[in-house]
C-alpha cells in the first residue's frame, strides 16, 4: 500500500482509494454552493422576486422558530410544574 502526498492540501491518502478525500470534499462544496447561489442567468425581475421571498422567509421564520422554542419549554415547564 503505497501513500501519496496532496501537493494542493498536504493530507496523506491512499491513491487506489481514488483523488485525495480533502481536495475532492472541497471542490464538491464549492459546486454545491454554486448551485444554490442565484441563477446569474435569470431575468432581473425573477431574480428581485427570489430575493425578496428569501428575504421575507427569513424575517417571518427566525421569529416563528423562536417562538416555538418558547412555546414548547413555556409547555413544558408548565406540565412540569402540575406533575
């Protein structure tokens, strides 16, 4: 069994096991945030309308999940309390 040094990263890895794991996490979570960036090729108008329904999920569902932490121990210390 024969190590190969990465000379992008430094790890040390087994080549018959395939690329270096580290470099290849990397570049695979690159792509994924590409994807999930806004389409650079989308009209300007889909583009105002995607952000600002992204904007308006996240101004209405950090709240809601908030309280919903709270209702659920203001719950539970209630039921706690009885018991």
């Amino acid at each position: 069994m024969k190590m190969k040094f990465c000379k992008v990263c430094g790890t040390i890895y087994d080549p018959s096991a395939g690329p270096c794991p580290k470099c290849t996490e990397r570049e695979l979570m690159e792509q994924e945030a590409e994807r999930q960036a806004y389409d650079e090729t989308m009209n300007p108008e889909a583009q105002k309308k995607a952000r600002k329904r992204d904007w308006i999920q996240l101004v209405i569902g950090v709240p809601a999940m908030i309280g919903l932490f709270y209702l659920v121990f203001y719950l539970a210390k209630l039921f706690m309390d009885k018991a």
